[in-house]
C-alpha cells in the first residue's frame, strides 16, 4: 500500500520537475533570441551609419566655402551657412536643362521599358506559341552580353538613323532589356490558372485578361522593375557621353563630369557637391515612393501555395 501511495507523489514530483525544466528552457531561449536580435539590429544600425555618412558629408560640403571643407579640425556643420554653391553652379552650366534632360530619359524610358517587358512577359508566360522555350532562352542568352559590348554597333545604328545628338537615341536603346521580361515572366507564371478561365468566361481576350487581371495583380513587380529601370537610367554615364555633343542634350551624370572636368586650377568641390546632391535627390525620391510596392514584390516572391 506504501507504494501505491507513493505512486501519485512520484507523478507530481517528476510534472512538477518537468514544468520547470520547460519554464527554464523557454526563458534561456528568450534571453538567447533577444540577444540574437540585438546583435543583428546593431549590425544593420552600424551598416546603415555607415552608409549614410557620405550622403551627410556631401550634403553639408554642399553649403560650405572651400576654406571650410579643408578646414582642420573637420568642420561637420557649415556655419555660417552658403547656399551660394547652388547659385553659382545654376550660373556655370545648364543645370536646370540637365536636369530636364535627365528625368524626360528616365521618365520614358521607365514607362516604355515596363510596357514592353510585361507585355513580352505576359506572352512568355501565359501564352502558348510556337518556339516560346527556345526564344525565351534566346533572350535570357542576351542577358549575358555586357553591355559595353553593344555600343559600338547601337552607335553606328544611331549615326546611320541620323538620331545622334538627340532623344531617341538616349531613349530607345533603353526600352528594351531581358532582365525586365525575366522578372515578370517568373511573376506571371505564379498566377492561378483559375483566374484566366473566369476572365475567358466573362469574354476577355488576352489582351484584356493581361491589361485588367494580369498587370494590377502583377503591380509589386512592376513596381520593382519600375524602380531599377528608373534608377539605372538616370545614373546612365557611358552612353549618353557617346550619343551627346552639345549642351542642349546632355544628361546630368555627363554634365556633372564635364562640370568638374572645368576646372583648371582648384575644383570648387562646394559646387561639384551642390550637383551631387541635386542629382541625389530623384533617385531617393523614386525609392521612397515606391518602397512599399518593392518590399511587398520581395516578399510576396518568397511566398509558394
């Protein structure tokens, strides 16, 4: 009978040993994500410190006099403030028409280039034709030619339409890329089929199925592709130096480099730092308003039914 008493003592015993055994297990691995995710928010909070000190730096040199920018000790706040640096690069060169040039290229060319991709996209994906596989990899083949490899011949094409010098030449090269037709085809291809029968039930054609089911579904990934499209066109030096001869044409990356090519005795780095930061700003501007889409677009992408 000593025993059998002993029995449900025993039981509470070892669920009472158990229980603070779980307790201690849970608190331990508490402690140890806690710590896990400190250290990965000081990681990122010194990489992001230290990404944004170049942008501070050129910001405040941009309102300082060239004795306060080799002054020493540094100074890190202008004072007093000289905003006179954007005047006088506004007076130096064209700036305003740069920076027209600049976004009307950057503009077109995003808009055109989303087009044209999501509609080859679309087609790739969703349609069935003849030799789809092999062109599609022929293109995804184009991907793999540098891009400096072509601008010798999209040159002489230029010259021989006559389109140097002006818009088309800095626009329509541009419209066309494998990288946009890839991404949005792997987008395109994770749409329910169920979707395009409704859209055949209610009439749609393709086209129609692509321009209202397809596109605003797709709006993360256009976004995305949106974002890079707009952000390389404008930071675009090398062909727009080749296809331009005259002020009236030129980009803000090659003005900005001929502008501090100008400079014969001292560079006036308070001016050459205004035009950075000029240029700067659309760039930020286009990324903080299409962050959200960008984000949802790489999330959304790690998400399988």
């Amino acid at each position: 009978m000593s025993k059998e008493n002993n029995k449900p003592s025993l039981r509470a015993t070892n669920r009472s040993v158990a229980i603070q055994k779980t307790k201690k297990w849970i608190a331990t691995s508490r402690h140890s994500s806690f710590l896990a995710m400190t250290t990965a928010y000081i990681i990122l909070t010194l990489g992001a410190v230290s990404m944004l000190i170049p942008f501070f730096w050129m910001l405040v040199t941009s309102f300082m006099t060239t004795g306060q920018i080799f002054s020493y000790p540094p100074v890190l706040i202008p004072h007093p403030f000289y905003p006179q640096n954007y005047l006088n690069v506004a007076k130096t060169i064209p700036l305003l028409k740069y920076f027209f040039n600049s976004a009307l290229v950057a503009i077109i060319t995003t808009i055109g280039q989303v087009i044209i991709s999501s509609m080859a996209a679309y087609a790739f994906a969703r349609l069935n034709f003849k030799h789809r596989e092999p062109l599609f990899l022929i293109l995804l083949a184009t991907m793999m030619v540098p891009p400096q490899v072509n601008i010798i011949p999209l040159f002489f094409i230029m010259r021989e339409m006559h389109w140097i010098d002006t818009y088309q030449a800095l626009i329509i090269p541009g419209l066309f890329g494998g990288f946009g037709v890839f991404l949005l085809r792997q987008w395109f291809k994770t749409l329910p089929s169920e979707l395009e029968d409704a859209a055949k039930i209610d009439g749609c054609n393709p086209f129609q199925t692509y321009l209202k089911i397809a596109m605003p579904l797709a709006l993360p990934a256009v976004a995305t592709l949106g974002i890079f499209t707009f952000i390389t066109t404008w930071n675009a030096f090398m062909w727009p130096l080749i296809v331009t001869n005259s002020d009236y044409m030129r980009t803000l990356p090659v003005g900005l480099a001929i502008f501090k090519g100008s400079f014969r005795e001292t560079t006036e780095w308070g001016q050459l730092m205004a035009c950075a930061v000029i240029s700067v700003i659309p760039v930020i501007g286009v990324f903080l308003l299409g962050q959200k889409y960008f984000i949802k677009g790489i999330m959304m992408g790690g998400v399988k039914e």
